[in-house]
C-alpha cells in the first residue's frame, strides 16, 4: 500500500492553506505556555492593535496588493522598536504614522477620490476607537479592557474574512494569515479572564 498517495491530498491542502497553518503554529504556544495576567497581554497586544488597519490603510494609499507582506512587517518592526525603546507607545507612534498617510491622502485628492481608501480610513478610525477604549479601560476596569481589546482583534479577524472572501486590498495570503492570528489572538485574551 501507498502511503505517499494518501497523505499527498492533506499534505496538499495544508500547503493550499499555509497562511492558516502558519497562524495556527504562531498562536500555538500562547496557548501551551503557562498564562501571562491578562490585562498584560491586553496592554501588549491593545498597544499593537493599530498595526492591522494601519496596514490595510497604507496598502489601500499605494493600490499595489504587493506590499501587503513588507508593510506588515515594517509595522511589526514598528511594535517591537517602540517598546525596546520604551519611550512612547505602540499604539501612538502607528496613530501618528496613520494620521501622516492620511494627510498625504487628502493632500493628493486620492481620499476624497477612492472609496476603498476612505473605507479603510474609517475602517482605521474605528479600530483606533477601540484601541483607545481598551487601552484606557485597562487601567480603570481591567476585565472590560481585555474584552475590548479582545474585540478589536476578534473584528479585525473579520475584516480580514470580508476582504479574503472579497478578495480585495491586501494579497490573500495576508487576509487569510491574519484572520487566524487574529480570532485566536481573541480568544486567548478572552480565556485569561
């Protein structure tokens, strides 16, 4: 018996599936891990939050899906420059990069001319409301913070779904790597509660 022929079609979906698979083994080990305290974790990823609309905003700004993976990145880098430094947080240094492309935006006309932009925008500015309200109920009311952030990223995850399925703005691979990471990012802040 062939034991090649039947792994080959798993094997094959899971290759077709690499985004996925990818955020399944990078979320794994916050789940096996011993439990940080949640409103930590909350702050971490609450101070990171603006990194996703942020790149869909700068991916819609360039209209070239292609960048996708290098301004995440760049963001990334971002995140983990900030907080070495210590100096400032996360989540203000990606406001302030967001409020720049927004006004080399409306400067060049392309906001008030593409409504892919301006729905990323809003889009943007929507998520940074539940950034600011996670972050500051963190401090007051921490369960409800870690909710909030919680929710900003479980949303994320499906905005992520919509423009996978929509097969817009960002590349594919992204969406789909993004969606995952996002929802069990979600639900590990939800399960330290």
């Amino acid at each position: 018996m062939d034991t090649d022929t039947t792994s080959r079609p798993l094997l094959g979906r899971v290759l077709a599936r690499w985004p996925a698979a990818l955020a399944v083994a990078v979320s794994l080990p916050g789940f096996l891990s011993p439990p940080p305290e949640a409103d930590g974790l909350a702050t971490s990823l609450g101070g990171a939050l603006l990194m996703l609309p942020l790149g869909y905003l700068v991916v819609a700004k360039l209209r070239r899906r292609w960048v996708t993976w290098p301004v995440v990145v760049a963001a990334m880098a971002v995140v983990v420059v900030t907080r070495a430094l210590d100096v400032v947080s996360p989540a203000v240094v990606l406001a302030a990069i967001a409020l720049a492309v927004l006004a080399w935006s409306v400067v060049d006309g392309q906001l008030r001319r593409d409504r892919t932009l301006r729905v990323q925008a809003l889009g943007l500015a929507g998520f940074a409301v539940l950034t600011v309200a996670g972050l500051t109920f963190l401090a007051v009311s921490p369960d409800l913070g870690v909710v909030l952030v919680a929710a900003g990223w479980f949303l994320h995850g499906i905005w992520d779904l919509v423009y996978l399925r929509r097969d817009e703005v960002v590349a594919r691979s992204f969406a789909e790597w993004c969606a995952v990471i996002d929802v069990l990012l979600a639900v590990q802040l939800v399960l330290l509660l």
